[in-house]
C-alpha cells in the first residue's frame, strides 16, 4: 500500500471523515475511519459494526469532506 494512502486514512480517522476503501479483490467498503494503535491494520465503523482492514489489502480510498459555509449566502 502507497505511504500517501495510509497517511490520508490516518487523516480521515484524526478527523471522524466518512470513506469508502476500495479492496484489492474489487470489495468496496464504506464507513468512517476511526483512529487505531494497530499498525497493520485500519478500523472502520460500518452500518454493519466495526471493521479491521488490513492496510495491503487496500487498493483506494475516497474521502467526503463536509464543507461548513459561514455567514449568509442568499442575496
């Protein structure tokens, strides 16, 4: 797994951001990240319950980024 890859899912777990990994075998899951002391593998909690996935097994991930909008916007 690329070094890019598992820092941007240690960021996604620091900030409680919603993912979606893409697995090597062609699985998607999706969930959110959450921090871990394991350092082979990655927690992500789904709808399902909590899921450990070994960080060699993923091939991509995909962060949602909640944007905060301050002040009014309607003119």
């Amino acid at each position: 797994m690329d070094k890019k890859l598992k820092q941007s899912l240690k960021v996604a777990a620091v900030r409680r951001e919603l993912i979606v990994v893409w697995l090597l075998n062609g699985d998607k899951i999706k969930g959110i990240a959450e921090v871990s002391a394991d350092p082979e593998r990655v927690k992500i909690i789904t709808i399902e319950g909590p899921v450990w996935v070994p960080y060699i097994e993923v091939e991509s991930i995909s962060r949602v980024i909640r944007l905060r909008v301050e002040g009014e916007t309607n003119k």
